[in-house]
C-alpha cells in the first residue's frame, strides 16, 4: 500500500486524475477502522479534504461494486451516504475516492429508523440486483429471482454452505444441510415482502452520524430483498438504539401480534447468512454459533 509519509506523488497524481482542479496536498494520513481497504485522508490547500480507499489492482472489483451500490442509495435519496468523487487505478492500485465526512459514533438514532423505511419504500419488480456484489471479501450472488424464497435459498444459503464444506469442519454442516434448506423454504413459503432496496451490510461499524446528528450509512452490499434482513443484522453485533426500532416500526407500520413470532424466526434464518460468512472469512471462531443457528433454524420451521 502506499506509504503516506512518502508517496504524497501518489496521492497527488491519483486526485489529479480526478478532479477538475490542480491538486496540492497539504497532508495526507491513514484512517483506521476497514479490515479489506487501506483508507486515506486526504487534504487539499483550500480545506477540501477527501477520504481514499486503496487496495490491489486484483481487487478492484470490489470498489467498483461499493461505487456502484452507493450510486444507487444516494439515488433513492433515503438517508446521507458519502458522495463519490472518482474511482480508477494509479500505478497498480485500484482506489475509490469519496467526500469526506466528520463522523460522530452517536447522533438521531430515531432518524436513522425513519430513513432506513423510507429506503427500503424504493421497490423493483424481482429479487436480486445486477451484478453480483460482496460481503466482506466473500462474492455475494444476486441472480434474478421472482420468489423470495428462491432467492434465499439460491443466492444466500447455498453458496455460504458450499464454502462451509471446504472447511474442516465440513461432517458437521453436511449433516445438517438438508434439513437446513428444507427448513428455509419451509419458513419463506408464504413470505412474499416487496423486493426492496436494502444496505445489504447494516451493522454498527456501518453507519455514523454528522455533528448535527443526521445518520449517515457507507460500505453498502446492496441487492433488492426482504427488509427484515437488514433489521436482523442490526441487532446481530448490536450497536443500534431502541429509537431506531421503534421509529421504524412506527414509519413501516406494526406487525400484528400473530405476525411476531413468524418475523422473529426469520430473523434467525437472516443472520444465519451472516455467521456462515464469517465462519468462512475467520474461521473455526464461529463454528458453533452457525451450528447453533442452523439447528435453530431446523427447530422453528416445524413448529
């Protein structure tokens, strides 16, 4: 990765290519917090500042998915995201430019509940998006599909299983696989939410807010699904208020007491694709909770 107290050239040259002025950097440092780009502040003579993300040219397809999954949020006009300056490459490296913005780790959590309703009233016709994606380092699949159960089983299940059974720990999934899937299709038979425009990736390293308290969101995995997957994540590493559910509810409308208790087995089954994901980027660390899960999974769908 570029080398800051070295490589302003680099930096230079990169801005350079994208914006529509001559550049000169006043300081350049590294940003902490992503564990897949090396991140950059960047500041101008003038103030202008700029957050970078860099990493190798291999991969660029990952920022350019990010770019292109922020285009279509701020599009909806729901909730602030960073603005996109450029993308590209510059002496091997892919990079992502993007406005800088002066986080806060706390702000209108009830905002952030009204907004994320608000993005998820943006609907298509099927489940899916046009590319493929990623979550995390691991590709996320997006095939088109006009039953949400389908889709689930297809794009969400299934390739995280089939990574799972490349691991060590492969008996272990294996025999439950089967009853796993059959037990989603089983939970999702009669669920038929509006696909809608979804983060993808919503969790509480993924959103912050401005001075004023207004929420922004970032690193997006977005694809057209069931809004309830973005909820459950939330609350899988914590990190979000009671405001913030309580002003969704509010703005998505109650679910009627019968409805509950389907909604909360679905929330199992959601953050199941999560633990899987981090089970085959990590390791062995989360072996037991996606077993857990899964068995959970299986215990729900024949009740």
């Amino acid at each position: 990765m570029p080398d800051v107290n070295h490589d302003v050239t680099f930096f230079s040259k990169l801005l350079q290519s994208v914006l529509p002025r001559p550049v000169k950097i006043v300081q350049a440092s590294p940003v902490g917090g992503g564990d897949i780009h090396h991140s950059y502040k960047v500041t101008l003579e003038g103030g202008d500042c700029y957050f970078i993300k860099c990493n190798h040219r291999q991969y660029s397809d990952l920022l350019e998915q990010e770019h292109y999954a922020l285009g279509a949020l701020r599009q909806a006009d729901a909730i602030r995201l960073p603005r996109v300056e450029g993308m590209g490459e510059c002496e091997g490296f892919a990079y992502l430019v993007l406005e800088w913005l002066a986080l806060e780790p706390t702000g209108d959590e009830a905002a952030l509940g009204r907004q994320l309703a608000q993005l998820h009233e943006h609907h298509n016709g099927r489940y899916g998006w046009p590319h493929s994606n990623f979550i995390g380092y691991s590709v996320q699949h997006n095939r088109w599909h006009s039953r949400w159960a389908d889709f689930w089983r297809e794009n969400r299940l299934l390739p995280q299983l089939t990574m799972a059974q490349k691991q060590p720990a492969a008996a272990r999934f294996t025999s439950l696989k089967t009853a796993l899937i059959a037990a989603s299709d089983e939970l999702l038979k009669d669920h038929h939410p509006k696909p809608s425009l979804l983060h993808g990736d919503l969790w509480g390293g993924n959103k912050a807010y401005l001075a004023s308290g207004a929420p922004v969101i970032y690193d997006p995995a977005s694809y057209y699904g069931d809004p309830e997957t973005d909820v459950a994540f939330t609350r899988f590493f914590g990190g979000f208020s009671n405001d913030f559910y309580t002003a969704y509810a509010k703005a998505r409308g109650e679910l009627a007491p019968d409805s509950q208790a389907q909604y909360a087995r679905r929330q199992v089954l959601y953050n199941l694709y999560h633990q899987l994901n981090h089970f085959n980027l990590f390791g062995e660390g989360y072996l037991n909770g996606c077993l857990q899960a899964m068995r959970k999974v299986i215990s729900n769908a024949a009740q």
